[in-house]
C-alpha cells in the first residue's frame, strides 16, 4: 500500500545552549518524534520514550461539544465517549473489557470542548492487539436502539451526579451567559433539555459518529517502546479499510461583548457563596503572544506566590478556593476566575479586589525577576510531567488535537519565553475590560 510520509526529529532539550552567542531555549519536548500519514489521512504520531515493555496508545478525535452547532442536540460528542465501549461484532463489550483486563491494560477516555481521546496504556508485546481493538471500534462500532436509549439514560444520571455540585450550575450558567452564538455556550455533558430528549434521537447519533469518526478527524500516539517500521506495518494493516470524511462543521464566530453581564442564581442546600468571572480570551496560538502572554498573567494572578492569593487567602482567609485562567482552545475561550467566599459578608470586598488587581496589571509594568522567575517555574512545571509513556502522550496529544503539529508544542512554548513585561500590560488592558466581562454569583437559597 503507497503511503504518504512525513518524516520529522525533535531532539530538543530543556537546557539552555548558545547560539549566536545568546543563550537561548531549546526546544522543550526532549523526545524523538516521527509521523507518518495513510492515504484516508489518519496521522500517527510516534514517540520514543526509553520505557522498557510500555506502550502508551491515543486516539484523537478531533470533535468536542464545540462541534455540537444544532440546536438541540447537544452532549453527543460525550455521550459516543461512553458509546465507544459498547462493542462491536467481533468484539462485544463484555469480550473487549476481557481482552483489556488480561493484558492488564488500563484504558479509558474522556471528552472536553475541543477534543476526545480514547487511551490505553499496556504492555510493549501487547501493541498489536490494542491496534487491532482500538481500529475494530472505530471501524465497526455497532450498537441497537436499546443499547443507545440505555446509554442516554445513563448520561442523564451522570449529568444529574455532576449538577449535584453548585460549580457545575455556576460554570454552565457563566458560558450561556457569556456566548451569545458559539457553540462553547453549552458545557461539554450538554444541556439537560437536550439529555432528556437523547433517547429519541438515535438517528441523529448514528449521523454525528458518521460526520465524525473518520480517519482525517483522527490522530493516533504512541509513546513508549515500540519498533517504528512495526508501527507503521501494524497501522496500515488495521487501519487502511477506514473510509475518510467530507464533513466540515460551520462553527458560528462569537460577536464581540459590548457590555459587562452579570447574574445571580441560587442553590437549595447549604453553601458558601461562589463567584466566577468570565473574560473573552484568545484562542489557542502558537503564532501570537496574547494566548501566551494571558497564560503567564494568570500566574501572575493566581499562584500562590501571588499578592492576591497572600491577601484573600493567606491574610484575610476570606476565600478558600482562588484560581483563574483560560483552557487551550481552538476557538476563543473564556479566562475564568472562580471564587468560593467563606464570608457572605466579604462578596464585594473579594470581588472588588480581584478587579482592582486585575487594573493594577494594567498600569503597572511587572517586575522583571518576577516575569522570569514566573516564566521558568511554568517551563519546568511542564518538564517534570514528562515522566512516563501516558503522561508524554496526553501531553502531546493535547497539541496535536489544537493544530495537527507535533512541533506545536515547541513553538508554543518558546513564545511563552519571549512574553515581555509590556505583552502582560498590553493582554491585561485588551481582554480584561469592563464590557468584555461576565459575572456570575452562586448564594445559597433564602430559607
């Protein structure tokens, strides 16, 4: 079979060397990265990691509730997380949870705006037949109406189980406030309305996996102990029968925020008040300093070194959760700041202090040492998680589901180097304004 190749080293280190007589940052991701393509376009990204007989296996699926663009059919992209385990002819689930139980693999998955990734870790010898498990499912998932009406019965009880918790209430009502057309308006599970109607919608669920679950939406990574050439033998034998897609999602662009919104919503049990504050942020970049810049800033706001955490935390202990930033996103995020106040009292005093940080970041210029020192605790942070086969491929599989590009991760970070004291004035004056603001307060309900 002819397939297409792209061959690419990254010998990167997280030393520093000279070049050109400056001291400059190596590439982070310290590990030889090879990629081939089969002609329906599956990409497999391959890494090897000195992991003597283990293998990390990944599958990306290029699809999250940000793809979920049809009124009403919301928490599919979830909902064929759980699906994917249902089985196939050939391997029923009972018979699939067997074969991974003997090999004593651990596989699992999980879904999130972007992106859903099913993963395995397990033994070097047994490659083969996760190969041959992993391309089965995606080749030949299966399920009846019963199975499906089962399974968004259990969707509905997870959605339940999840909402048993204010968070949840207060993060689902922060994104429906603040996105007026994106589809990052719903979280990932879904909307409850679009859950309780799931099982009536068993077509609709057989035409997403068909838009969806196809070679060119796909990623595969591998880290660990694995022969390449035996790699590519064994992706083209499982895989080459998977018929590529044509669909293309039309994701609707979120209009500019022209006025600060804000909500208060109440919960029925016992709870301390809650306050999440959402800014429109910019999407994932590995090209343009804002996303960087905007990550470090959060540092500079919400570590634990931070005067913001040493005043409410530590000083006044009138939080006890403090934290904000923005998740990697294909499209424009949110940057979140979620605060539980344990003095009622206290509500505008913390949230009046977060703001008043916020401008000061505006104004006045970072001290150089603490960039630096800010810079290099987030680069090594990153480095010491790269310690075993299953962490390196979540890690890589993460950018590759943002861009396609192993040497995203690479780029990415060396921008995180060059943020300046002036590009965290400059995202903290564009993103952090007034009308750009969302405001969302959780009490507990009036007795």
């Amino acid at each position: 079979m002819t397939r297409s190749r792209i061959r690419a080293t990254l010998l990167a280190i997280t030393l520093l060397s000279t070049a050109g007589g400056a001291q400059v940052p190596e590439k982070i991701f310290p590990f030889p990265v090879s990629v081939f393509q089969l002609d329906n376009g599956l990409k497999v990204v391959g890494v090897d990691y000195d992991s003597p007989g283990i293998v990390a296996y990944y599958t990306v699926v290029r699809t999250g509730s940000r793809n979920e663009v049809e009124p009403g059919f919301s928490g599919y992209a979830h909902f064929f997380e759980h699906m994917m385990f249902r089985g196939t002819d050939k391997y029923p689930t009972d018979v699939y949870n067997d074969v991974i139980k003997r090999l004593g693999a651990d596989s699992n998955a999980f879904t999130t705006s972007d992106w859903t990734a099913y993963h395995a870790v397990a033994s070097a010898d047994a490659l083969e037949t996760i190969i041959e498990l992993e391309s089965d499912r995606f080749l030949n998932l299966r399920y009846s109406v019963d199975d499906y009406r089962t399974e968004a019965g259990a969707i509905l009880g997870e959605y339940n189980l999840n909402f048993s918790n204010p968070f949840s209430l207060l993060r689902e009502t922060l994104a429906d406030l603040a996105f007026t057309a994106h589809p990052y308006k719903h979280t990932t599970i879904g909307l409850l309305e679009d859950i309780e109607a799931m099982p009536d919608h068993y077509d609709y669920s057989v035409k997403f996996y068909d838009r969806y679950y196809r070679p060119n939406n796909c990623i595969i990574v591998v880290v660990g102990d694995f022969d390449e050439a035996e790699l590519e033998r064994l992706v083209g034998q499982y895989y080459a029968d998977w018929e590529p897609g044509r669909f293309e999602p039309t994701i609707p662009v979120e209009p500019p925020q022209s006025e600060e919104r804000t909500a208060e919503i109440t919960w029925p049990n016992p709870t301390l008040p809650m306050l999440m504050i959402g800014y429109h942020a910019p999407a994932f970049s590995d090209q343009v300093i804002d996303m960087p810049a905007m990550d470090v800033l959060s540092q500079l706001l919400f570590s634990q070194s931070a005067p913001l955490y040493q005043q409410l935390y530590l000083r006044d202990q009138v939080v006890d959760v403090l934290q904000g930033g923005a998740v990697d996103s294909r499209n424009p995020p949110l940057f979140e700041i979620t605060v539980r106040v344990t003095r009622p009292d206290r509500i505008d005093y913390v949230r009046d202090a977060i703001l008043a940080e916020i401008e000061r970041l505006k104004t006045e210029p970072v001290d150089e040492a603490l960039l630096g020192d800010t810079k290099s605790a987030m680069r090594y942070s990153f480095a010491r998680g790269l310690n075993s086969p299953g962490p390196i491929a979540r890690t890589l599989a993460h950018y590759l589901q943002l861009t396609g590009d192993p040497e995203t991760v690479n780029r990415v970070y060396a921008l995180y180097d060059a943020v300046t004291a002036d590009d965290i004035r400059a995202v903290a004056t564009t993103y952090f304004g007034e009308t750009n603001r969302t405001v969302v307060l959780l009490r507990e309900e009036a007795q």
